[in-house]
C-alpha cells in the first residue's frame, strides 16, 4: 500500500521537473543574453554617456601657430569635457602615431600626459613600451634623449630617457589610466611621474637636452619597435612644468578634459576619431596601423 505523503512528494518532484522542462530553456536564453549584454558593456553607465564628436573643442591661434596672442578654446565640449566618441586602438605590432617635432621643447621644463588602456604585453623581445616619445639615440651629457611616458612590461609607468630610465607608478591593466610626467629643469632637474592620483617626484642625473628624431605615440623612434598594446587617448604635450595642482585639476577633468595651461600647449592629440592636432599648432599625427574604436568603455572610471 503506496503512503499518501509518499504519493504527494512524487507528485510534486513531477511538478517541478515539468516546470523546469517547461520552463528550462527560457531560463538558459535569458541567461546568455544577459551574459552577451555584459560583454558588449552594456551594463556601464558611460556606454550611454554623451560622447564628444571629433574636434568638438579645439584650441585657436588668431595668429597662427605657436602664437600665444589671444589663444582660446572654443567648443561646447571644451567646458562639459564630455568622453570620447572613439579611442585609437594599438595593435602591439606595427601600429603608431608619427607626429611632427616642430615646437617641442628640447632644453628645459616640458610635460606629457595621456589616458591609456594597457591590455598586456606586446609582441618582441623589448621589455618597455612608448605612449609618447620624441628624439633620438644618444647618450648623455651630450644627449639626453629617447625620452618620453613608457611603460614597462610588467605595468609600471613612468618617464624613460637615455640613461635616466625611470618607472615608478604600477598601473592595472584592462583598465584607464591617467600617465605622465611633468619635468622642472633647472639645476635639480625635478621629474615627477602621475599615474592617476599617484605621483612619485625624483631628480634626473643629467639635464634634458634632446636632438631631434622622431616624435611618435604608441612606439620609439619611427617603425622600429617598442610597441605599445592597447587603446590610447587625449595626448597632451606641454613647454612648461605643470604644478601638482594643476595635474590633479587635469586627472579629475576625466578622459575627456580639455588641456590646463594652452598658452604652453606645444602639442593635443586627443585621438577622437582622427589623429589631428587640436593645439591650434596644426602638428598633424599620420597614422599607421591604427584603428578608432567607440565601444571603448569598459574599464573606465571617472575620477
């Protein structure tokens, strides 16, 4: 004689197996749409953030190039520093950035600073990787050269010059970092390296004094190597030493902040969809190898 309790928990094991028959695979679809939204971003709240367009805010020169006589930004987009629309995606293997030298400092206080996303180490034997560098080889004290914000294999970024190699900063990858390095010159050639709210400040054994070479975002010296893997943006160069506070103004702007102290601004490259040069100094990047990405968002937060 079969129990009545027996005969309910047949029943309702039966039940829950024709629901889960039922109901099972409806489970399993919504489950791997929610996994496809996750990897397509959609779950970051700047994939629907207003993204600046290409050249939105721009630096102006009434009297041409290098000229500091009522220089101005204009751009809507100047004031909100809304993100990017696009990012310049580096391949890690044949892909940079050549931009023109004229107008970077070769003696003397300068600063460089970009928002990158570094995904790992690229292909080759080199153990660094260039973001921005100018100049070419050559040892000090006659050269102090090669110079610029690199990155080492095992994430540390920093300031790398001939003989005055010098990463201090360790950044994660997969993720958007603010680097740079702002030098002060002068007798106690102060360097301090940025990434993000992190600064570390040093003295440089030798004074800067660069020959000029090449000048390239995402490898050294032409196509030679030291390539860069990852997504690069909003380059910006400067004849000056930028302060502490001024830096940590520029990093809270966001990936999108428009430059500080444009009367010093040699060089802007925000790479937003082009490789121009919105300084007002007309320094026009030639790309090689590049490709402009919009869904770039992941690993981004805002400061």
């Amino acid at each position: 004689m079969v129990d009545g309790l027996d005969i309910g928990k047949s029943r309702r094991s039966q039940g829950a197996m024709e629901y889960l028959m039922t109901y099972g695979w409806a489970i399993l679809i919504i489950a791997i749409v929610m996994v496809a939204i996750f990897q397509l971003h959609l779950f970051n709240p700047y994939t629907f953030s207003p993204k600046a367009s290409t050249g939105s805010c721009q630096v102006i020169r009434p009297n041409g190039p290098r000229s500091n006589v009522f220089v101005s930004e204009i751009g809507e987009d100047c004031q909100t520093n809304e993100i990017p629309q696009y990012v310049a995606q580096f391949n890690g293997q044949n892909s940079y950035v050549a931009v023109p030298t004229t107008g970077l400092p070769l003696t003397g206080a300068r600063s460089a600073f970009a928002w990158i996303y570094y995904t790992g180490p690229s292909s080759g034997t080199t153990t660094y990787y260039s973001i921005f560098s100018y100049g070419s080889n050559g040892p000090p004290p006659a050269v102090l050269s090669d110079l610029g914000v690199m990155l080492t294999s095992d994430a540390n970024a920093g300031f790398g010059g001939w003989g005055d190699d010098f990463y201090s900063m360790p950044i994660t990858p997969n993720t958007w970092t603010f680097v740079g390095y702002s030098y002060a010159g002068g007798a106690s050639n102060t360097i301090t390296i940025y990434a993000n709210a992190q600064s570390l400040t040093t003295s440089l054994s030798t004074s800067l004094s660069t020959v000029l070479g090449t000048a390239d975002i995402g490898q050294r010296g032409g196509p030679s190597g030291n390539w860069f893997l990852g997504s690069i943006t909003n380059v910006q160069v400067y004849n000056t030493s930028l302060t502490q506070p001024q830096v940590t103004a520029l990093y809270q702007e966001g990936i999108g902040g428009a430059p500080l102290d444009i009367s010093n601004l040699v060089g802007w490259w925000p790479l937003n969809g082009n490789t121009n040069d919105y300084s007002g100094n007309n320094d026009n990047g030639n790309p090689v190898g590049v490709t402009f990405i919009s869904n770039w968002e992941n690993g981004y937060t805002a400061p």
